[in-house]
C-alpha cells in the first residue's frame, strides 16, 4: 500500500527491496530493469475492458460522479 504521491510510491519499492519482495525475471527482449505496478481501488462497480492489439485488458472502472 502507497499513497498517491512518488515519494510514497519510491519508499514502499524501497521497503519490498529490502525485504527482498520483489522478483527480478528475464523477458529476452528488454535490457535493464523495469517495475512495474497496478493500481487498485476499492470501487464496486463493474470493471471497463477494451481490447488492444488482440489482448483483452482492463481500462477502469466507469467515470461516474457521485452527487
């Protein structure tokens, strides 16, 4: 958990660094490192897919103002 901000976001990689809770795995195609992450939300209506180069993902959940 992080909150939305870098600084929170760059300690939380920080700390699972650390506590060596992140995986390091080869693609064969990319140099480097990459990390990447998901955000999730506690949001209970239903989640918007679209499809992107024949693969299904998810976009977010709909854009509704709450009155």
């Amino acid at each position: 958990m992080a909150e939305d901000s870098v600084e929170s976001i760059e300690k939380s990689v920080l700390d699972k660094l650390g506590r060596n809770e992140i995986k390091f795995t080869q693609d064969g195609f990319t140099r480097g490192k990459w990390i990447t992450y998901e955000e999730v939300t506690n949001d209970r209506r239903p989640v918007q897919y679209k499809t992107v180069l024949g693969v299904k993902v998810a976009t977010g959940t709909p854009e509704v103002r709450e009155a």
